[in-house]
C-alpha cells in the first residue's frame, strides 16, 4: 500500500508544485508514520484545492487505497469512480474496483467494472482474469473459461491462471482441456501443489489411474500437509490394487486429520479391501459419528459388516438406509439378505456397483475371481461363424469394460454395446471396437432398435443381475435375424440347496445373499421354446470364484429360428 502511494507521489510531486502538492506529501508522511486518519484529511484537502484533473485523480486513487486499508470499502469505492469518471484511463483503477465492489457482495458491478475496463484495455490479460473470477465464483464456468482463454492467449500466463482455467474447463466436463491446461500450469511452476492434485483427479477420471498415483505423490512431497493429496493417492492406489501403498496415503492423510470423515471412511475402505473389517467397521463408525445419517457412511458399514459374516448387522444397517431414503437401492441387498426375492435388481444398484468398480473391472474379475465367460463364449462361438462365411453384426448387452468385445472381435462387423454403468462404457470406448455405445437399461435399450438389426447378441454375467428374462429374451428374439445367436451365462439355481420357497421355484429364479440371480435350466429351456429359438447349446461352466468358492452356472448358446443347418452341438458338459 505504501509503495503504491510512493508511485503516485512521485508522479504529483513532479508535475505539480503547490498546496495539493503539499497535502499529498502530507498524507504520505501521515500514513506512513501509522496516522490513516490524518493522511485521509490531507487526501481530501489535496482533491478540493487540486487546480487540474491529473492532481485531483492522483489524490483520489490514493485516497482510494487509503480508505480501503482503513477497512472503508464504500468510500474507496466512491473515490475509485471519481477518479475514473474524471481523470485518464487506469487499468490498475478499474481492476482494484472490481475487487472492491466483489468484497462488498457486489457481483452484478464487479462484473461490469471488469467490463468496463477491458473495453478501455483490450490488451488486458489482468482484467480478464479478474472477469474470469467472478464468473467461476457465480458459477458460470462457461463465461469464466472464455475470460481466461482470453487472459492466456494476450501473453504470457501465470500457473495460477492456467490452473483456474483448467479448473473450469473441468467444470465444463472438457476433462481434456483441463488436463492440458493442468501440466501448461505445472510447466509454468513445477512446484504448484494443488495444480498436481487436481491433474491427479482428472486423469483417474480419464482411467490413468498410474499417472494419476504419479501426481498426488508429487503433490504430496511439495505439500506433506496436504490432506487432499494423501487422500487422493489412497484412493488411487486402491483403485489400481495397491493395497499397502494405499493404506500408507490413508494413514498420513489420517495423522494429519484424525477426525476428518473423509479421512475416517478412505482409511476404512482400504482396511476393508485389505480384509480387516473390524478395523473397517471401526473408522466407519467413528466417520458416522462425524456425519450422522450419511446415507453413504451407512451403506459403507453395512458392507463391512456382510464381509465381516455378520448378516443381521448388514441388515440393521441398509434398513437405517431405508429409513432415510425408502426408495434407496439399497432395499434390493435387504430382500437378497432375508430370502425375498424381487423380478430385477434396481438400475441405480448396478450402475453405482460398477461405476465404483470400473478402475480395476478387468483385472479383478479376470486374476481374481477366474472370470473366463468371454473366451468360453468365444470357443462355443467360432464353429458357427466360421460356417457363417462373413462377419456379423453385434450386440453386446452389458458390454462393461470390453471383455465380450474383445473375445468375439475376430467374428464381428459391427459390435454395439450397452451398459447402465457409465464409467464402463467410458472404458469401453477406449479399446475402439465399438461402433456405438450407450448408457441405460438393456431391455429399454434394445426397444429402441430395429427389428432383425442383428445377428448375435451376447449378455456375458449380465442377467445375474436379472431375475425375471421374460422381456429381454423377448427383444432379443425380436432383434435377431433369421438364424442370428443369443450367448448368455447365468448362475445355476439348480446347483443351490433347496431353499423351501414353492413360489420362488416356480418363478424359475431366485435371489442370492450376493445380490446376484441364479436361474433354473427348466426355466432357461421354457423361453427358449416360447421366444422361438430352434437350436440350443449349454455348458456347465464356473462363472466366477465367490470368496474363494466356485459359482456354478450355465453358458447358453440359442439359435433363432428361420436360418441354415447348424453345426452339430457339442454335448452338454462342465467347463
């Protein structure tokens, strides 16, 4: 503030000998010996007897800075227009306005000051980027990248700039812009802390999970009291598999803020992962204690107590859930919890599960629970099209990460997939195999196609999430072309201990403790017969390791009506 009433002295004191010369000097000596008081009186004396405009300017910017210190918004403000309404143009006038007008609650004219100044300084990348702040502080991120792309291309940028660029490109869902303006800001200054964290959290978004780990242990060693950052890498070490890395983040991050709930339930997540659920439940619950009623913190818990073996407990705890929020997915986990047994599991249920489980889809399904339902599809496929001489048309429902895709990608023209996970389809668009993807409900989806559009559909570990197959065997049915294939897997209900429930095995289907369906083969062959599928082949296969135990199941292979001679069948059998 001193230095600023220095430069404006000087400028007076050169130019303008007598009495408001002689207060300025007044007020600087006032100020500067701590006499604000003294120093605003010598001010307003210097603008009342100033004999030109250039003197009464200088003497209100200063005042302006004075009566700003001294905590008088209003009155700086007053004096800034004054001086801008009389004297010539002044860039810095205009950008001190507009901050003072924002501190006042003022947005509507911070915003037009910032205005106002740039049509009087085009060149000003200063007053852009001051726009571009008070647009992101209203909320209005597309305005506000427009004023910093502005403020970047006049010259030189600062990483701060380049940083709250990318913060609102991010804001915008132009995740990479926002990548690309995040390294621009590091470039600029290698050592910007937040600008690492927040690069970090786009590019777990964008699935890179390993450079994102990168990222937030840079973070972490030029801020080692940044609890985002620990939080950050924890999250990403789990997401990728590293569990001990992980737990050290969660563990910084927890020494850090012991009482944080964001802290408390990341900690927890990782000593579940890990396999100690005591210890999970116990930082769930003080995370709770933090946040009573946190519909997320509940649900987490009830998890940690179903891996504990501790069903009732779950159970107590999804019903808090329910309390809460009665229409809460979460009641689908209830009814598979205490033998009840609905048509479908809920939409939002599968799409969270897998939304939350994209990152590390492939290699946990695949190393750990020995999925190996694509391939197998895949070897029941190949004898049919090699006899079918050209390439077919696909679609792929729950097409998640790819898996499917890549499997049958030497038989396939044209593959089209649907999940209703949105971070799988994400992944599924980045192996480039697909023609189109979407995200919804399959049978919604398959509603909105055409009619005899395809020549195979494939529902690999998908209709374990549906009970009731009636509606999509139908669309399916209705989506094939004459002779086309539907390939499925489903667990075995065949395979579990009788459970007692007439009705329930009437229905054809059941509802596991997993949340998963299992289904009758009596029930798979009865739509097969009533959807008009003239060839079927089936397999006895283990779909999937279940805490360490085999999953029975069957892969089924049906054949539309309407086209050539199959190949003979392979007869049934356990893969």
């Amino acid at each position: 503030m001193l230095n600023r009433l220095k430069a404006l002295v000087r400028g007076h004191g050169k130019s303008s000998p007598g009495a408001a010369a002689d207060a300025v000097r007044e007020a600087e000596a006032a100020f500067a010996s701590g006499q604000h008081a003294a120093a605003e009186a010598a001010l307003r004396r210097a603008i009342a007897t100033a004999s030109a405009p250039a003197e009464r300017t200088r003497a209100e910017r200063m005042l302006a800075s004075i009566l700003s210190a001294r905590g008088d918004r209003r009155g700086a403000i007053e004096a800034l227009r004054s001086a801008l309404g009389n004297g010539p143009p002044d860039e810095e006038a205009w950008n001190e306005l507009c901050f003072l007008l924002h501190q006042e609650g003022d947005a509507a004219g911070a915003r037009d000051a910032a205005t106002r100044g740039i049509a009087a300084f085009p060149s000003s990348a200063v007053l852009r980027t001051s726009l571009g702040n008070l647009h992101a502080l209203g909320g209005d991120f597309v305005r506000a990248a427009a004023a910093y792309e502005e403020a970047v291309s006049l010259g030189p940028p600062s990483a701060e700039l380049c940083y709250n660029l990318a913060i609102a490109l991010a804001k915008l869902g132009r995740r990479a812009d926002a990548i690309e303006r995040y390294r621009q800001a590091i470039a600029i200054d290698p050592s910007h802390a937040a600008a690492h964290v927040n690069l970090a959290n786009a590019l777990r978004e964008d699935g890179r999970t390993g450079d994102a780990c990168a990222h937030y242990e840079r973070a972490a060693n030029l801020a080692p009291d940044s609890v985002l950052a620990h939080l950050g890498a924890a999250g990403a070490y789990q997401a990728s598999g590293d569990l001990d890395r992980a737990l050290a983040s969660a563990g910084r991050a927890h020494a850090l803020a012991p009482g944080d709930a964001r802290v408390l339930t990341a900690l927890a997540n990782v000593l579940l992962e890990r396999g100690d659920a005591e210890g999970a439940i116990a930082r769930y619950v003080e995370a709770l204690e933090r946040k009573p009623g946190d519909i997320d913190l509940l649900m987490r818990l009830g998890n940690a107590h179903f891996r504990r073996g501790d069903r009732a407990g779950a159970v107590e705890r999804y019903r808090e859930v329910l309390a809460i929020d009665p229409a809460n997915p979460v009641g689908h986990l209830v009814d598979s919890l205490t033998g009840g047994t609905t048509e479908r599991a809920p939409d939002h249920y599968v799409a969270r599960l897998f939304d939350e489980y994209a990152d590390r889809f492939d290699a946990h399904l695949v190393k750990e629970l020995r999925y190996d339902i694509p391939r197998l599809a895949a070897d029941m496929l190949a004898p049919h099209a090699a006899a079918a001489g050209r390439r077919w048309d696909v679609l792929d429902l729950g097409c998640g990460t790819g898996l499917v895709g890549a499997a049958i990608e030497p038989f396939t023209r044209r593959i089209v997939g649907v999940d209703l996970s949105p971070a799988m389809i994400a992944k599924a668009r980045e192996t480039g195999r697909y023609a189109r993807l979407e995200a919804g409900e399959l049978v919604a989806m398959m509603r909105g196609e055409p009619d005899a559009s395809y020549d195979l559909v494939t529902a690999a570990d998908v209709f374990v999430y549906v009970g009731r197959l009636d509606d999509a065997i139908g669309e399916i049915a209705r989506l094939l072309r004459p002779g086309g294939f539907a390939v499925f897997s489903v667990e075995s209900r065949d395979a579990l201990p009788a459970d007692g429930d007439a009705s329930a095995h009437g229905r054809g289907f059941r509802l596991n403790r997993s949340g998963r369906y299992a289904h009758a083969l009596a029930y798979l062959e009865r739509l097969a017969r009533e959807h008009g599928f003239a060839f079927a082949e089936r397999h006895d296969v283990t779909v999937r390791l279940d805490h360490g135990e085999p999953v029975a199941g069957y892969l089924v292979l049906w054949r539309a009506a309407g086209g050539p001679s199959a190949p003979a069948a392979p007869s049934a059998g356990t893969s």
